[in-house]
C-alpha cells in the first residue's frame, strides 16, 4: 500500500469511528516537488472556506490527494473546481481529478482506495473532474454509456458526475464535430446534446449521427433552452427520443435518461 493510499485510509478510519462523512479528491500532477507541496497547500487554504483539509502527496506517481472533513459530495465537487483552476493557473495539472465522498457511498477500504490511485493516472483528457463510483467500478463494462454533447463546461461538469453516480460511463464533447467523432469512437447507448453548439449545431450533428449509424440507432435527447416549436418538431423529426428544455431538473433527466435506455 502506497503512502497516499495508508494515509487516505487513516484518515477514513477516523472519519467513520466519529461518524462523519468525509471527502475525497486525487490529482494528477506535474512537476511537484516536496517542497512545492507546501506552496500548494499554503495557497488552495488562502483561496478556501476548508479548513479541515489534509493533503497527501506520492511523488512516484505525482498524485496529490486531498481529504475534506465533514464534506459531501456537492462540497466535494465544488473545492474540485477551486483546485482545478489553481493547479491549472499554476502549470501543475498533468491529466484530470477524481472524487470520492465516503459515508454517502460506500465503506472504504484499502483496496478501494488503491483503485482510486490507479483510477486517477489512467484517467484520459486534463482538466475534467471525474466521480469514482464503487459500483459503477462493481459493473465495469456492463454500465450503459452516454454521450453529453454540450458547449457549457459547467453543465458538461455537473451532469457527468451526476449520470456516472447513476451508473452510467460519460463521455463529453464540447461542439458538434467532436461529438460527431466520439460517438463514431464508442457508440453509446444515449446521447444528450443541446442545439445550440459551435463548428457544427446541434441539428446538423443528429443528421450525421443518424446517417453514419442509422443500424444502432442511439436514442437522442435534446437539453436546450429552445422552446420553440418548431424546434421541437424539427428535433422529433430527424430522429430524437426527448426534448427536455433549460432549466432542467436532473431528477427528472436521469428518470427519462433510465426510461430511454431501459
């Protein structure tokens, strides 16, 4: 067991023998040092309301962790976001973050966090911050994908962690043509996509999805703040399975997102 991963499971320990949920995030580093750490440390506790933050740091792997007492998920998310654009501004940021919330989730274990470890450096793109599920880890490839197609980094941010807590694999596109590619890369089970996107809109992105692959046939939803309606006969006609309209609840797009892929 590595030292990040024997200090996590301490500090877990605690948490659960006191009966207080706590948070998690691991990072994907460059060029930290030891020393660096401590500049690290100095600056995200200036630039936060966390007080009770422990860092640890495995400079083999260059994963930097962070353990956030008495924080659930949302709380989680939200300090993620601080340390993204810190760890970003400050060129340290070598691939994305994952984040945990234990207590709210599940137990943790030695093993689990080992998972977590390796989960973190085999995480594709920089900068995206990634739930780790237990038991969408328990599913591995049985777990239905979603393709989310959106210009909007913080609804891509939100809805990603939300969806794979559900169980789902996410990938995000941030325009039509990326999306276009990444669904003709991994073929997923849905694809929730806005109109209004950049390169290629989002009705031209459905034409080309439609055509490339009309065998499979993905099930569509449309998540736009469009309401008109001739957008929505448009949308229904070149082959969507849903519209749902700006502001959302994401209770009720998960429960259609289920209904759909069920």
């Amino acid at each position: 067991m590595s030292n990040l991963v024997a200090t996590l499971y301490q500090l877990i320990e605690a948490s659960e023998s006191s009966h207080f949920r706590c948070g998690i995030i691991l990072v994907s580093c460059k060029d930290l040092s030891v020393e660096g750490l401590e500049t690290v440390k100095r600056d995200l506790a200036h630039n936060s309301s966390k007080e009770e933050a422990h860092y640890a740091f495995d400079q083999n792997t260059q994963v930097l962790s962070i353990f956030l007492k008495h924080q659930k998920l949302s709380d989680t998310h939200f300090h993620a976001l601080l340390v993204k654009d810190y760890m970003q501004n400050a060129n340290l940021l070598a691939g994305s973050l994952l984040i945990a919330s234990f207590e709210e989730c599940t137990r943790a274990t030695g093993q689990l966090l080992r998972s977590m470890h390796h989960a973190v450096m085999e995480l594709a793109g920089v900068g995206e911050i990634k739930l780790f599920d237990p038991q969408a880890e328990d599913a591995g490839d049985s777990a239905a994908s979603i393709l989310l197609v959106n210009h909007d980094e913080a609804v891509n941010e939100f809805l990603s962690i939300y969806l794979e807590r559900k169980g789902y694999q996410v990938i995000v596109a941030n325009d039509g043509v990326d999306g276009v590619q990444k669904y003709q890369e991994m073929t997923p089970d849905l694809v929730i996509t806005d109109l209004n996107l950049p390169i290629m809109n989002g009705y031209q992105m459905i034409e080309r999805i439609k055509h490339s692959d009309a065998e499979r046939g993905s099930k569509i939803v449309i998540l736009t703040d469009k309401r008109l309606e001739e957008d929505v006969k448009k949308s229904f006609a070149l082959g969507a399975s849903d519209y749902i309209t700006k502001p959302f609840s994401p209770v009720e797009l998960a429960a259609r997102v289920k209904r759909l892929i069920s």
